[in-house]
C-alpha cells in the first residue's frame, strides 16, 4: 500500500538536511546578491535554520537563531 503525503500550499515545512548542496548554492547566490547591491561584504559560517514554502514552486526562507 502506497503512503501519500500532501501538503498543504502555502504552508512552511523546515528543511532537515541544510547540507545538501542546493541550500549552500542558494546562501551563496543571496549573499553575493546583497554585497554587491550594498556594497557590504557579508560572509557566512553556516546555515542554522531553514524553511521552504509551497506555492506554484518553492520558496525558500533563511534565517539565523540571534534575537
């Protein structure tokens, strides 16, 4: 018997493996986006956290755990 998981739109759903090469592309590609738009010269050390959201596609929503 086959299990099949739907998901809701719109809804956000954590990503588990922040390791995988894809999130390290998309890190990559904003931050290089937002230093050049800036003028800043952000770096990062690694990804604590992670969402995506479905829509007609995914989105992807980062953040970091300081308040």
């Amino acid at each position: 018997m086959a299990i099949r998981r739907l998901r809701t739109f719109g809804g956000w759903k954590s990503i588990w493996d922040l390791d995988e090469s894809h999130i390290h592309d998309i890190v990559v590609f904003a931050i290089s986006e937002h230093n050049q738009e800036t003028n800043e010269h952000l770096t990062w050390d690694k990804v604590v956290k992670g969402e995506t959201q479905l829509v007609t596609g995914l989105q992807y929503l980062a953040g970091d755990d300081h308040k």
